[in-house]
C-alpha cells in the first residue's frame, strides 16, 4: 500500500476514534449519577415575592 494512503487511513482512524471518545464520553456524562453539592435539607424552593399582576 502506498505512504499516502496509510497517512488518509491512519487520519480517518484518528478521526473516527476522536468522534467516538467525544460521543461516548458525552453518554457517560448524561448517565452518571449526578454530582450536585445540594444541603443536606434538601433543596430550597423560591421564597421570594409574589407576582403582583395577575
């Protein structure tokens, strides 16, 4: 096979590898438990004003 073409292979390669590290990686972070640092209360619901034009 010639050099030119084991360079565009081995670059498709590269690329196609990069894309699915990137999705993968993407996945993984949506499905992971959630690393939130909420109180141990819980969390606070919106104490503030409420709407005057109703």
């Amino acid at each position: 096979m010639p050099t030119h073409r084991k360079g565009i292979f081995s670059r498709l390669w590269n690329t196609l590898r990069m894309s699915s590290d990137y999705v993968f990686g993407a996945a993984a972070r949506i499905f992971s438990p959630s690393t939130d640092n909420y109180p141990k209360t819980g969390t606070q619901s919106y104490k503030g004003d409420p709407n005057s034009k109703k």
